[in-house]
C-alpha cells in the first residue's frame, strides 16, 4: 500500500494445507517455522536465492505445534499436542526440545514433560537468567505455566485477568515476550498489547499495564496475535504486532504510541498474519501467515520479509 515499506514474500506452502503458528530465528540467521495443521517444525534460510523449507523433525503425540523458542543456539523448546479447533485435548499438551547436532545429522527430538491441567499451551519466552526454562501462555484459564526443559518441572507462574479470555474471540493472552524486566503479552480476545514486572524466575512482580488497544472492534478477523520487540538504531524499542486478517501495527514501548506499520485497507501481502521475528541485523522482520484467503478457506502459509 502506498507510504508502506516493500515487501518481499520468501516462501509459500503451495501444495496441501499449512498454517504456519509461530517463528524464531537461529544465531545462523535460519528461521524456524511450527505449523498447525501437520504439527512439523520445519526450517528456511532466508538468504538462499529461492529459499525453500526442509523438515526438521515431527512431534510424537502432536499433530499441531504452537510455538518454537531458542534455549541455547542449537536447542529449541517446542509446544504442541492433538489439536481441537481454537484448543487442545486435554491431557494433550507437551513440551519437547529440538537439538541440532553435526550439519547432516538429524535433529534430535526429546518429549521433556506434559501439561495435563491445561487445553492451550500458545506463546513461549525463554527466561534470560535460565533459558532452559521457559514461559508458556495458557489462552484458555489467562496464566503463564513455567516449564524447566532439564528437569520437566511444571507450574503456574502467575495468572491475571488481564490474561483471560471473554466472548469475542476465544483466545486470551496469545504471543509473549521477554524484554528487560517485563514479560510483553497480547490478549486476542480484550484487544491488549500490555506488559508484566517479572523477576529472574518469571514470577510477576507488579501490576499490569495496558500500552496500547487494538483500533478495531474486537473480532476474530481484527484481533492481536503475536508480535517481535525490535531495537532500532537511534529510536526506541518497538514491538511489531500481527493483527488479522492483514496487518502489522507497530507500537512504541516507551511512548505507546501505536501506527498501522503495514497492510490493512484491500492488501493482500499478509494472508492472516500469526507471528513476527526480528532479523538478526535488526533491520528487517519475517512475517508468517496462516495462509487463509479468507477464514476457513485453503492454508497456505507464507514466509514474508518486510524492511524496518
């Protein structure tokens, strides 16, 4: 759209039905994408002339998986289990970790501890003080689990109505992020783009503040996803937001100032976008969609590249 940066699509699941749900960016700068639809971890080096996707690896006693996030430059924790619309099974939900071995080796895949208490394990942020142990957003019951990787311990956090889900849209807190001393979330249902004080082992230390509102009626097809935190040079932090069924807000941390960064109106570039990862240069972010032309229609999820 006119006065919007260019776009460039890196990669698009053309044959069968692949929603792309979230993304995180190796030390390599290859990007890995979970999926919905075929629960696979798949991987997409944006540098290549035509990139193209390779599998990774397949989640025993998933059939979707929610979210990817790195512990270590060759370990990734990964959430999933037997997918409902808008929920899990219960009893379904798992954590895993990914290790990358020796280029040529595959990867390893380990189930490290399962959440029964729970129908939705979505958003994940590693904590930077251990990042083998990570939070995890429940979007059903609006808490945050702590999950340690090493030794499958499994307990709440925290829990917030603010977190909480109501009846526009059924999915509460969504995407989180860990950015100095706050835990940055989304609710897809309330429109929220807020943070939360957390100490060193992610236990909420204050109260909630709202940044900013969705400028839209709450709807599914307006609603918050996820987002990326990005620190330009000479401005202040910035979270890029994804919002369906077309566009990428950027809000401000410090000012809270929010902006339609990208799509909206008629654009077709973003076909429901779900995630948003920051380049290692900082100078551009990947964009996945779930790939619908309209909802319930075809997934094909694409990979897009945007300049910052």
């Amino acid at each position: 759209m006119p006065g919007q940066p260019p776009s460039r699509e890196l990669f698009v699941f053309n044959e069968g039905k692949t929603f792309i749900a979230n993304i995180a960016v190796r030390t390599d700068g290859t990007l890995l994408l979970s999926t919905f639809e075929n629960g696979r971890l798949y991987s997409l080096d944006p540098r290549a002339a035509t990139p193209k996707v390779e599998l990774v690896a397949e989640f025993p006693g998933a059939n979707a998986i929610s979210s990817v996030v790195a512990n270590s430059p060759d370990v990734f924790t990964v959430t999933g289990g037997d997918h409902r619309p808008y929920r899990y099974a219960l009893g379904t939900m798992k954590v895993y970790t990914v290790s990358f071995q020796r280029p040529g080796q595959p990867a390893v895949v380990k189930t490290v501890a399962e959440v029964p208490d729970t129908e939705m394990l979505n958003g994940i942020a590693s904590l930077p003080s251990k990042p083998h142990v990570v939070l995890s957003a429940d979007s059903v019951r609006g808490r945050i689990f702590r999950i340690d990787t090493i030794t499958g311990a499994v307990d709440v956090a925290f829990s917030d109505p603010a977190l909480e889900l109501d009846e526009a849209v059924p999915i509460g807190v969504n995407g989180i992020r860990i950015f100095g001393p706050h835990l940055y979330f989304v609710n897809s249902a309330k429109g929220y783009f807020g943070r939360i004080p957390i100490g060193p082992d992610g236990s909420k230390t204050g109260d909630v503040e709202i940044i900013a509102r969705t400028p839209e009626a709450i709807s599914q097809s307006s609603a918050y996803d996820d987002f990326g935190i990005a620190e330009p040079a000479g401005g202040n932090p910035t979270a890029y937001v994804t919002a369906h069924t077309n566009k990428i807000y950027s809000i401000d941390l410090v000012t809270g100032e929010q902006k339609l960064f990208f799509g909206g109106g008629d654009s077709t570039a973003l076909k429901r976008p779900t995630s948003v990862a920051v380049a290692k240069d900082g100078k551009s972010i990947y964009v996945t969609t779930a790939g619908f032309e309209t909802l319930g229609g075809s997934a094909k999820g694409q990979v897009v590249e945007i300049p910052i």
